[in-house]
C-alpha cells in the first residue's frame, strides 16, 4: 500500500489502489445504473397496462430471491479468498449477463421472464461482488482514511446514479433498450483493467481466512446480531428502505401522470442521485468530524421518508423531482453514517461476512418494497403505495428509535 499525506476529505485517493477501484467503479456503477432503469422501462412496455404495477414488483421479487439465496455465503467466499481475484471472476461475469441482455433484446423478446431471469442472475453475482469490493476497501487504505474512502464511495456511487439513468433515457430514446445493455457490459471493462493495474495488495492472512462452510456463515451472522449498533443500523435500512420503495413505480409515474418518453423518465430516475451527489459532495468533509453520529442517522431517515410521502402526492415534474432529490440526499447521510459504523466496527477476518449480511438488509430490503410497492399500488393505486410507505417509513424509524437506545447515543469515536 502507497503511503499518503492525509489529504482530508479526499485523504483515501492519495491511495494509489483504492484510486485505481474508485475510477474503474465510477464507470462500472454508471452503466448498471443505466441498465437498472432500462429493465424497469422494458417490462413496462412488455406487459399490458393494467399489469404493470405488478410486473414492475417482481423485478425487485426476483432480485431479493437472488440476494436472500447467495448473501451469507457470499461473505464466506469474500473472507476465504483473495479478494481482488474474486472481483476478476465476478466482473467477468456480469460482463456477460449485461451481453445477454442486450442479445435477447436485439433478437425481439417479448416476454418479461427472461429478463426476470438475466436480472436475478446479475444480483445473485453482484452478492459476491459487492461483498468481495467493499471488504477490498480497507486493504487499500489505512483505517485511518476509511472515512474519507466511505464518503467518497458515496460521491461515487450517486455521480453514477445521477449520470446513468440519464444516459439511459438518451440512449433508449434515439437508439433502443438494447444498446444500454451494450454500454453496461462495456463499462465493466473499467474495473477489470483497474483490478489488473493495483499493485502489493495485502489479503487476509492465512490464519484469519474463514472456511467456506455453514459454520463460518453462521459466524457473520451471529457476530452481527451480537453487535448492537450494526444490527440495528441494518434494521434501520431495511425497514426504511422496504417501505420507501418508490423507484419500481417511477415509470407509471412517468407515463400515466406526467406523460413523459424516455427521457423524461431517466432524468426523474436520475433525481435522487442528483441530490445525494450534492449532499455526498458536501458530506466528504463533514463525515469524519460528526460528532452525533446516531442522532444525524435517525433524523436523515425521517427527512427520507417525509419527502417519499411528499412526491407521492406531487403532481407536476419539479415538485418531484425536487422531492425525489430529497430523498437520495437524506439517503446518502445516512448511507455514509451507516457504513463508517459497520466498517470501524468489524475485525478484517469477519468484514466479508458482516457485509453479506448487510446486503441482505441494504439491497434486500429496496428489492423487497419493490415488491411490496407493485402489490399496494396493483390494488390502491401508486399513489397510495407511495404515501403511505413513506409513512410507515418514519413510524419504523420512530420504532427503532425507541427500541435500540445505544444508535441513539452512539458518537465519533475519539
């Protein structure tokens, strides 16, 4: 590992390897942002319209399947191996799911099943994946600069968000779904040569490597709801994110309220990363010296849920999307809050196994209101869905608040 001057908020990409993984993610995260809202658009175009709201649901059913099956033996895998080859293998691999798509397309399919079945095979890998990369992180850097690397994982993470749905909207609307898939499976080129060029990577010794077995999967588990603060940070998440679900509907909102094409669609998916790119943009300096750490955790899902409920009952395109950006800066205070905990708060030999765990709440739990959103809306009305799962959002908030005392209390460390 490069030694490095402590650059402050940008202190982690002093670090030659974490620069190199931040760059080739930036681009990689672009086009699956871009290829998470070309499915949505394509099932709906697929499906009659009485049946979309729940249509669009099973897309986040069959992604939390792929997640509940895999995520705990991810983290086993990720803490048996060196994790930068089992990025190597893993990236290969969404290589070729992102050109099945685009084949299947480019051939005229005209079912959604088998993109249920593309994209639950792509969540099923990006469980491995995304258990393998962030416990690469704090080999890259020291624990010193894991604040620093957290925060700009955030700004990471929505610049991509906020470009690639945009993007996709351009790109389906002068030249077809097909060719979204085209530039996904090109961007992951971005993190392979970036895997290739790192240098002096240090794994997980030998003698801390876990064994690949239901015991050692067990053991993530266990530690996990053992520890207090990250157990109740990840039922947080869960129940914030499962009943704020609004993303799967955001093409009915498009289409039947606002009457919007392509493009209008992918700037509306793109504005809850503009808002967290804001916010993660300011948060990189203010992360590291929050002092109040759980306090500021609870608040931002209060202000997430409040302003889901507000966009539900918008109806023009700047209130919602006002209301929208809302919601991805309120997310992202709370994303970087709840990973500076998780990460300080893990030994490296269990870090791949708290995070599948972890994925199972963090990716689970939108997948799963995906779902839960495409039901209430198949029978209330979207609407509806929205409103009231913004609601239940903050009364959940207001119950884990009440209920683990020691996320209230929990500050900086010194």
């Amino acid at each position: 590992m490069n030694g490095a001057r402590d650059g402050g908020a940008f202190e982690a990409l002093g670090h030659r390897n974490y620069r190199l993984l931040w760059v080739g993610q930036l681009v990689s995260t672009a086009g699956s942002m871009m290829q998470n809202a070309a499915v949505l658009w394509q099932v709906a175009l697929l499906v009659p319209e009485r049946s979309r709201p729940m249509a669009l649901g099973l897309v986040g059913l069959f992604k939390f399947l792929a997640i509940l099956v895999c995520a705990l033996f991810s983290g086993v895998i990720a803490d048996a191996f060196d994790r930068r080859k089992l990025m190597l293998v893993t990236t290969s691999l969404l290589t070729v799911l992102a050109s099945l798509l685009a084949t299947i397309t480019f051939l005229g399919v005209d079912q959604p099943w088998p993109i249920y079945l593309l994209t639950s095979l792509s969540s099923a890998v990006g469980t491995f994946d995304g258990s393998a990369r962030q416990a690469l992180i704090p080999a890259l850097v020291p624990r010193m600069a894991l604040p620093s690397a957290i925060a700009l994982n955030a700004i990471l993470f929505q610049a991509a968000s906020s470009a690639g749905p945009a993007l996709s909207g351009h790109v389906m609307a002068q030249f077809g779904i097909g060719w979204v898939y085209v530039a996904n499976a090109l961007s992951f080129l971005a993190v392979l040569g970036a895997l290739g060029a790192m240098r002096d990577v240090k794994p997980v010794s030998v003698s801390e490597r876990s064994r690949v077995s239901l015991h050692a999967a067990l053991e993530g588990l266990r530690y996990v709801f053992r520890a207090p603060l990250i157990r109740s940070s990840m039922l947080l998440d869960f129940l914030a994110t499962f009943f704020s679900s609004a993303t799967a509907l955001l093409p009915i909102f498009a289409t039947d309220i606002l009457h919007l094409g392509e493009e209008g669609y992918g700037h509306l998916v793109a504005a809850p990363a503009v808002g967290a790119l804001v916010t993660s943009a300011a948060l990189a300096p203010l992360a590291p010296r929050i002092v109040r750490r759980g306090k500021v955790l609870l608040w931002a899902v209060v202000v997430f849920g409040a302003a889901t409920a507000l966009f539900g009952l918008s109806r023009s395109f700047w209130p919602m999307y006002l209301c929208l950006a809302l919601t991805g800066a309120a997310d992202t205070v709370s994303m970087v809050l709840r990973n500076i905990i998780r990460q300080l708060a893990t030994p490296d030999h269990l870090r791949g196994r708290m995070i599948s765990v972890n994925m199972i709440f963090f990716m689970g739990g939108p997948q799963l209101g995906e779902l839960e959103a495409g039901l209430v809306a198949q029978r209330f009305g979207a609407v509806f869905s929205v409103v009231s799962g913004g609601v239940l959002c903050l009364l959940s908030t207001a119950f884990v608040a009440w209920r683990e005392p020691q996320l209230r209390a929990y500050r900086r460390e010194t």
